[in-house]
C-alpha cells in the first residue's frame, strides 16, 4: 500500500489492488469463456457426422474435487489470517492434489474419448467445441495450479507467512473463479448439451 | 516561397481549395457510362430505402445545422478579445433544465426515426412472395457469380437477366443468396441495397425493376485476391425478350462442324474439368458455364469485354486482365488458342 | 500544494562518456516502471505506427487515383489495407490512448505512479512485441509458401477466407497471434488504469471529483475488459480451426462463417467505443481550460459516458444489417444503435455549453477540439444515417461507411489526440510546442481532411465498394478518387509538419514553466516535466479544479459543488 491510497480517509477504505485486478481479469476471463460456451451452444445438434455429445458421462468425481478445492483454499486463506501457517500448507496442498486429481480425471475422460469413440478436435464441431471448451477451462487449472505450487514451494521453505495473506487471496480468488466457471462449463457441456 | 503564399496557413488553405475546384473542373468531366448509383433507384427496395434516405438525410441536416450554427455562434461570439475583462468569465457548472432539454429532444427524434425504419424493415425484409414469381439462384464464387434458373433449368454467370416490372405483369425477381467458399456480397445499388452471400447461411432478397436496361454492381465483401473484379450485370429485359433469352439459353451449345478442331482441343484439355457446355463432354461446375459464352457481354466476371483479342489473351494468360483468378493459364499453342477460340465464338 | 520543483535524479547528471552515457539512457528507458516513461513509450511506438500505418495508406491513394492504375499488384494491395487498418486501431490507437491515459491517469488523481508499475511494463513490451511481430510478417523469410507475406484478409478477416484451405501460409497467423499477444498488454493495462483509479486516488479525490479524463479512460479500460478478450477468444478458435484442424469457421466441417461476424462485431464495436471515449476525455480536459469555464454538466458527461459504454455492448449486429438477419433482430438493433446519439448528443451539446459565454482562446489545442466537435458531429449524424437499416444495406461496405468511420477514428479520435499533444507536451517535456508550426499543421490537416473525407461521401453514394484495388474506368469514380488522393497528401504533410514540430521544440520550444495554460487539475501542480515520484507531498484536493482553488482563494470551486 502507498500512502496515497491509506491517507483517503473519506468515504469507506479502498478495495486493495491485487483484488480489484484480479476481479478485473476475472471479467475480461469470464468473457472469454462466454465466448467458448456461446460456441458450444450454437453448435449443439449441428453436428454432420461422428460422434455426438450422447457419448459423454458427467465426471461427478472431478467436479466434487474441484468444487472441494475451491472450500479447502477458502480454509486455508482463513488459516494464514490467522497466522496458522501448518494448517494453511496442509489445507494448501491438499487443494493441490484435488486438482491433479482433476486434471488426471480429464486425461483419462479425453483419452477415452479419442481411443474407445474417435472423438478428436477435428473429426466434427462437436470434438472441436468440446475439446476448446474443457480445454480452456483444462488450461485455466494448470495455470493455477502452476501458481499454487509455487506458493505450496515457498510455503514449505518458511517464506509465507500472515503478512501475505492478501496476496494469497488474490490468488485464491483466482482460485474460485476456475472452480466455479466449471460449473458453467460442466452444466453447459455435460448436463444441457447432452 | 512562403512570403509569397502569404505566411498565414488559412491564405495557403484558401489557395489550395480554389486549386482543388479547378481540378475538380476537369475530373469530373470524365466519362460514365455505368452508374451505379443508390439515389437513381429503379426497383421498388431501392426505391424505399431512397426515401427513406432522403427523410434520415431531412432529419440529421436540419438537426446538423441547428447545432453546427450552435457552435459556430459559441464560437465566434464568445472568443477572447483584448477589450475582455482581467477577471475569468462567469463560471456555470450546468444547468439540469437545460441537459433534460437537450437529452428529451433528441429522443423524441430518434424514437420517430425508429418507427419509420423499422417499418421500412418490415416492408421489405417480409415482402409477401407470391408463387408466380422468378426464382434465382445467385451463387457467388471467387471471383465470379453463378445464377441458376432452376424453373427453367438453365446456368448463366456474372450477366443476369430478368424480366421487366410491369403493371400488366408484375414479375418480381426472387434471388437465393448462396456461396460456394468465401463470404461475397450481392449489390446493384439501383435495383436493392446489398445482401451478403455466406456459406451455410442462404439469404433471400428480391427486386422489381421498373425500367429497362442494364443496371451495374458488384461484389460488396472483400472475398479474396479479385475481390474488386466480381462484377455484376443484371439485364432488365421486356417479357418478351426475356422470354426469347430463355428460350435460347435453353437450346444445347451450337455444333457448328466448321470449328470442330477447337471443341476437339476444348473437350481434351483440361477446359472441362472446371467449366460446361450442354451437349459436350465438359461437365464441370468450378467456372462459368460457357454453353452460350457469346450472349454475354464480358468475360472474367466483368473485367473485359467479351471479344476474340480477349478471350484469347484471357485463355493464354488470365493475369492479363485479373490476376489471381482461379483460372490457371492453359499452356496451349498460339494455333490452339486461335482453334479454341474460334470455337468458343460460335457458342451464341 | 506541491508546486516547488525538486531536481530530477537522472543517470544522465553523472560525468560519463558519451557511448556509456548513451547505453545507460538506453537501459533506463527499457527497464523502466515509471508510468510517465512508460505513457511516453507507448505514445512514441503509436507514433512510430502512425506513419508507418500512413504510409502504407498513401500507397492505396496513390493507386486508386486511377482506374487500372497497376502501382501495386491485388496481393500487394489486399496486403496494404489490412495492415493499415490493423495497424491503425491496434498499434496506433489504443497505445497512443492508453499513452496518454498513462501519463496523465497518475498524475491527475494526486498518486505517484499507477496501482501496478510492473504489470505496466509488462504490458508495454507485450503490446510492442505484438506490433513488431505483424510487421515480422513482411520479412519473415521467403522459404516456406505465404512466410514473407503480410495478412492479406482485411482487418475484419471474415472466415471463411482465413481457413487453411482459402489462405494457406502463415499470414493470417501472424495477424492473429501478434493481436492475442498485443491483447494480452492492452488487458494488462486496462486492469492497471481500472485499479489505479480504484485504488490510488490522493486525499479527497472522491469520484465525483476525478478529472473527466480519468473518468473516461476508466469506462475505457472496463470496456477494453469484456471487448478485447472477445478477440482473444475469436482468434483463439481461429488458430484452432488453422492448426488443429477444428470447425469453428469452417463451412465444409458444419462450422458457421456468421459465428465469426458475430464473435469479431462483439469485439469490434465496442472496440470503436474504446478508441473514442479518451478522445472525449481529452476534449472534456481542454475545451474548458481554453473557454475559461469549467465543463458543463459533469454530472451528464459522466452518465453519458458509463451510458454509451453499456450501451455500446448490445450494438455489434448493426455491422452487420447486410447478412440477413430476420426483421425483429434488425429493428432492435437500429434502435440500440440510434441510443448512443442520444448520448453522443448530450455530450455535444455539453461541449457546445462550455464554450457558451465563456473567452475562448484560440490557442492550437483549443483549435483542434473545435475541429474535433464540428466532426464528431458529423460523424454522429453520418452514424444515425447507417444505422437505419434498409439505408445500410445500400452504404455498408461502400465508401460512405469507409468515409463515416475515418470522421471518427480521424475526424474525432486523432484531431482529440493531436490536441492533446499540443496540450500536454509542455507537461512531460518542459517546453510548448511551436504554436507557429502547430497553426500549420491543424490548418493543412483540417483542408486534407474534408477534401478526402467528405468527397469519400459522395463516392460511396455513387456506389463505389471498400477494399478495391481498381475500379472500371466507366464507373464515373475517377473524378472525386484524384480528389480524395490529393486530400490524402495534405494530411500526410501536415502530420509531418507535426511529427517536425515534436522533434524542433524538444530542444528549441518555449520554456513552459509548471502550468503553461493557467489550467486546473493536479497534473498542472507538478513541475514540467515531473520528477519519478510526480508530487512532492500528496496532494489534497477539496474539488473538480484543484487548482482553481488555489488560485482564486476567495471564490472556490468547493462552495458550488455538491
């Protein structure tokens, strides 16, 4: 914080940085997204040949997991406010492999998928919005992950501690948005356009 | 140099516009034979979208003047002189009356404006298709059209012909809008405003011409390499003529014995595979159909007149007249052009 | 109040040798974080576009002067005018706008550098690295087919005519993937302009007392938000479809050409909006200082602005009247379109009200802003012509619309920012421009300007088609084409008079002194140019016109404002 910003004394204090930017990307990311869904929408039933989306089973598991991890950052944000710094590298590292386990789970979705149905990116515009689609939001979590392995690295090395506590919820909120686009996602993918 | 322009940039500006106005002079003495221009319309959309014009044009002039002498008067009125006083003008902040003045106004035009467009839109776009009428399919392909007659089973390209409007025997044109690769644009400003031609999208729009003649247009989106040479031609013909234009279109391709060495030539080479003749073994659909190649007037979607010195200097180079045109150069000898060409002529 | 000048730290003050001295110049500016460097980079990059984008523009006059005139091949021509509109509303102006807002956003607001100074960078040298990789594209090598081409698709690249199969090469890439990239910066800079003015407003900046400058480039940078990111995405699946062999565009595979009109429109109109509301903001900046009054109607001009930004977003269909949309779709969006005049007029209407009664001084910035409200009338009028719908059908894609929407870009948005360099250099330079050469360059560029542009009217109207190398000579088009080529060149003079009054006055102009133009808001209470840190002390400001209140103690601003 410089002092230009603590010194507005009227009015309420202002929101930090780091989250209004965040919530920023958030919108313009939230666009992008739109876009992709919008896609995926408008092209449902166009399909000219090859698989149909009938071929997709909700992957329950990966979305408790994501939508899990998104409680276990919110706990852990809790934790570093409160200085427990043990508590925050667990609940840290377990948002960490609840989102490998997704990311395993969307491998072996996709792998079954251009093995056992044929269903790649160019064979119909169902494999191409499909695949753009879950792809992106695929992206999204290893970005984020990437992040949080990095925090989890410098967390373990003793360099986090509670003065970081609102950079970490810059990137927690972060965070949340990825898991809860996937519900979008999933809805839009899995459960409407099935 | 500048002593002698006068050293004020307006004298120089002054100098340059009475400059202009004698170049103007003379360029627009220059010759125009096809006008292609929206205010001279011959069809009833056309013709709509005129005077639909001419009121939007009604509506932003006056309101155009209202404020640029607005301006002009602030402008001139109040600029600073020497006499002014040392202290700084009255100092307004707005004025809540005056902003309601300036935002209800506007609205009251713009929601009059609206109604009369939208129902403009309505009486166009939604125009009752009677049954009777002329179907044509437009097909727009780099860098040519295709029409097709489907009730009268005959393909022609870049020159469409249709009857006449008349009182006796309103014939109207219904053209379906279709593309075989990029998105094209169909746009004769004095029969209709414009209508995009897009892959898996068919569009619809219709024209019917009250004079006639030959109205002029082309391509109105940027389709590729000759995008500026994708002329188009309509003919308005009186029912009769049409009538015998489509009788002839109809016949198969002349069979004249005398230029049988070139149809040979036409039918062996590569001249097949992309272009049509009833009545030979050529079949193909990716050019012009050339079964009545001399009924038209030009050659390579409008980019030459339809002669012998052309057509052989298109068949030996067709980057003579457009470069990049699907077309490719056919390597043929001199004699076999001439043979090819001869042939191609007889096709009436 | 900060008003004592400070001496500005500089690497340049120690003894050194030229070369090293020179190197360390170099350095300074390449890894700078200071807003104020970075504005000047950016501004100076735009400029840099600017003739480039000129240039290749000139080229096109030239060719159309004359029917079958031959000085260019189609490719060459194709190539000529996607790069000049490419190059013109990314590489020119959004940097040059988001230049300014860089610069001025800080210090109008009392902060002393912007929320993220880093990211700022960041977003400047990916902004750069997207320019110079669309213009790597004309010499990437010649070995592989389309490697050494430009992007020949139109700016618009309308699939399908960017599919592998219809555009083979790499042309159409580097245009995609120079813009994700140059995207990406923009996003960055919006995202920092958006905090900056969130977060970073000195003691008693409420927002209701932000500059309308800042205000502007605020909506700015929230509509470059959710408008550039559609782009992104677009181009994304373009790249899909090129490298991956997807649908999206792809008629053959049942993808859909309209999808791309659609997903580009959504981008593209609000990216108009983009471009124009700095230009507002500029104009909201100078035209009360030179009228001695302050703006008419704050309230209103910030309403109309977050309005035309909102409303802005459900406009897109209205480029596209011409692909066959149904009935209803049309007239809703002739309606939304016409909306925006409404706020285009109250701001007009505003500008007009500012200079009424007060003592305009026709210095060249005000010179320009007068310019600027005469043709953003214009433009607007011109605007609400094209949106009535069965009329576009006959003006879209003619020279009328190219015509309507260089007023704006040209017209409204660079006369605005023409203006403000001839405001705010003497602010980042310490010396004004020559107001000699500067009288010059706004009377030749005012005559290029109509000539071109109104007689491109006309044209139109004539039914002369955009993105044309040649017409037939029958076509009675020649005339008013010379006519327009001639205008071309004025302009181009007069940008030179310009870009040489830029060079001349940095080290020959008037000394400036802190507040040149006796103005008003903060940036003016900082020395010409500012130090790194901007103000001494934070300011504290107790209304619109800061400064006003400081010079006229008996009669402040903050006794009249709510």
């Amino acid at each position: 914080m410089t002092t230009a910003s603590i010194l507005v004394s009227e009015g309420p204090h202002p929101p930090s940085r780091g989250m209004v930017a965040m919530s920023c990307l958030i919108i313009g990311e939230s666009a992008i997204f739109t876009l992709f869904i919008v896609a995926y929408v408008f092209f449902m039933g166009r399909n000219v040949s090859g698989p149909t989306p009938a071929i997709l089973s909700p992957p329950w598991v990966n979305t408790v997991c994501l939508l899990a991890s998104s409680f276990t950052v919110l706990f852990a944000e809790r934790a570093i406010d409160r200085g427990q710094m043990k508590r925050f590298a667990v609940l840290w590292a377990i948002t960490i492999l609840l989102a490998l386990k997704f990311l395993a789970g969307t491998a072996t979705e996709w792998r079954d998928l251009i093995y056992n149905h044929g269903l790649t990116i160019s064979v119909n515009v169902f494999g191409t919005t499909y695949y753009s689609l879950v792809g992106l939001h695929a992206t999204h979590v290893i970005l984020g992950l990437i992040m949080l392995s990095v925090v989890l690295g410098f967390t373990l090395t003793g360099h986090v501690n509670e003065t970081h506590a609102e950079r970490i919820k810059v990137l927690a909120l972060y965070w949340h948005f990825v898991d809860w686009v996937w519900v979008a996602v999933f809805t839009t993918v899995y459960l409407i356009g099935r | 140099m500048q002593r002698r322009l006068g050293n004020s940039p307006i004298r120089l500006c002054l100098y340059l516009i009475a400059g202009l106005l004698l170049v103007c002079r003379s360029a627009f003495a220059d010759s125009r034979i096809a006008s292609s221009n929206s205010f001279l319309p011959e069809s009833t959309p056309a013709r709509d979208v005129y005077y639909l014009a001419l009121f939007a044009l009604t509506v932003t002039g006056c309101i155009f003047v209202v404020v640029a002498a607005l301006l002009s008067y602030a402008v001139i009125k109040y600029r600073a002189r020497k006499t002014d006083p040392e202290h700084e003008p009255a100092q307004v902040y707005g004025s809540t009356q005056v902003e309601l003045a300036w935002t209800v106004i506007p609205i009251i035009i713009i929601v009059v404006l609206f109604l009369t467009t939208a129902r403009i839109i309505f009486a166009i776009q939604n125009a009752p298709q009677p049954k009777t009428d002329l179907k044509v399919t437009v097909i727009g392909h780099q860098f040519w059209w295709e029409f097709r007659y489907p009730e009268y089973g005959i393909a022609t390209a870049n020159e469409l012909h249709i009857p006449l409007w008349t009182k006796q025997d309103p014939d109207t044109t219904y053209l379906t809008l279709l593309s075989a690769d990029v998105d094209h644009s169909f746009w004769v400003p004095e029969l209709a405003g414009k209508t995009d031609l897009i892959p898996n999208h068919p569009n619809e729009m219709w024209i019917d011409p009250q004079k006639a003649g030959v109205y002029y247009g082309q391509c109105a989106q940027f389709c590729g390499l000759e995008h500026s040479l994708m002329l188009i031609r309509v003919y308005v013909d009186t029912p009769e003529q049409f009538q015998e234009w489509v009788k002839n279109q109809q016949k198969a391709a002349v069979d004249d014995p005398d230029v049988a060495a070139g149809r040979q030539i036409f039918e062996t080479q590569a001249c097949v595979n992309c272009h049509t003749i009833n009545g030979t073994t050529a079949k193909g659909t990716y050019g012009p159909d050339l079964t009545h190649l001399m009924s038209r007037g030009t050659i390579a979607a409008g980019a030459a007149t339809n002669t012998p010195e052309n057509l052989s200097a298109w068949i030996k180079d067709p980057d003579t007249f457009k470069p990049g045109a699907h077309m490719p150069a056919m390597q043929l000898t001199d004699e076999q052009i001439k043979q090819v060409v001869a042939y191609l002529t007889t096709l009436h | 109040m900060a008003d004592q000048t400070f001496p500005v730290p500089s690497p340049l003050n120690t003894e050194r040798s030229g070369n090293a001295a020179f190197l360390e110049w170099l350095h300074s500016w390449v890894v700078t974080v200071d807003h104020k460097k970075l504005g000047i980079l950016y501004i100076v990059y735009a400029l840099l576009f600017l003739v480039v984008g000129g240039a290749e523009i000139l080229v096109v006059r030239i060719q159309l002067a004359f029917p079958w005139s031959g000085i260019v091949s189609p490719g060459v021509y194709n190539q000529l005018f996607t790069m000049h509109g490419t190059t013109m509303v990314f590489l020119m102006g959004m940097p040059i706008l988001f230049g300014f807002g860089n610069y001025m956003v800080p210090l109008m607001i009392g902060a002393r550098d912007m929320a993220f100074p880093r990211l700022n960078a960041l977003s400047f040298w990916l902004t750069a690295f997207g320019g110079f990789l669309l213009y790597f594209s004309y010499i990437g090598g010649f070995g592989l087919y389309g490697m050494g081409n430009a992007p020949d698709v139109g700016w618009f690249a309308y699939a399908p005519l960017t599919s592998k199969l219809i555009t083979p090469g790499h042309n159409t890439d580097y245009w995609a993937l120079s813009l994700i990239v140059a995207g990406f910066g923009t996003l960055g800079t919006a995202i920092n302009i958006v905090a900056t003015t969130i977060c970073m407003r000195c003691k008693g900046m409420t927002l209701s007392r932000m500059p309308l400058f800042v205000w502007l480039m605020f909506v700015t940078s929230a509509l470059t938000l959710v408008t550039i990111t559609p782009l992104t995405a677009a181009q994304i699946m373009l790249e899909i479809d090129r490298y991956l062999g997807g649908h999206f565009f792809d008629p053959v595979g049942g993808g859909s050409p309209m999808l791309w009109i659609h997903f580009f429109w959504i981008f593209g109109h609000p990216e108009v909006y983009v471009l124009v509301l700095p230009a507002f903001g500029i104009a909201n900046e100078i035209i009360p200082v030179f009228s001695r009054k302050p703006i008419f109607g704050y309230t209103a001009m910030v309403a109309a602005s977050v309005g035309i930004g909102f409303v802005s977003l459900t406009v897109w269909a209205h480029h596209m009247f011409t692909v066959g949309m149904s009935a209803a779709s049309n007239s809703f969006f002739v309606l939304s379109t016409e909306v925006v005049g409404i706020f285009t007029g109250i701001k007009i209407f505003n500008w007009i009200a500012t200079m009424w009664g007060g003592r305009i001084q026709f210095t060249t910035p005000m010179l320009f802003c007068i310019a600027f409200v005469f043709q953003m009338l214009i433009a607007g009028l011109t605007g609400i012509m094209l949106s009535v719908a069965p009329w576009d059908w006959q003006l879209h894609n003619s020279y009328f619309l190219i015509a309507h929407f260089h007023y704006v870009l040209l017209g409204a948005i660079v006369t605005c920012v023409f203006a403000a360099f001839y405001y705010w250099y003497p602010k980042a330079i310490g010396r004004k421009l020559d107001e000699r050469l500067g009288k010059w360059h706004f009377w030749l560029f005012l005559l290029g300007f109509h000539i071109t542009f109104d007689i491109m009217h006309w044209v139109g109207l004539d039914g002369m088609p955009r993105s044309i190398y040649t017409y037939p000579a029958d076509r009675g088009w020649q005339g008013m084409n010379i006519i327009i080529t001639i205008g071309a060149f004025i302009q181009g003079i007069a940008v030179l008079i310009f870009v040489w009054n830029m060079i001349w006055s940095r080290w020959h102009g008037e000394i400036a002194g802190n507040d040149p133009w006796d103005a008003w808001t903060l940036e003016w209470a900082a020395p010409s140019p500012p130090p790194p840190y901007n103000f001494a002390n934070d300011p504290v400001v107790r209304s619109r016109r800061p400064l006003w209140d400081i010079k006229h103690p008996n009669d402040p601003d903050w006794k009249y404002e709510p």
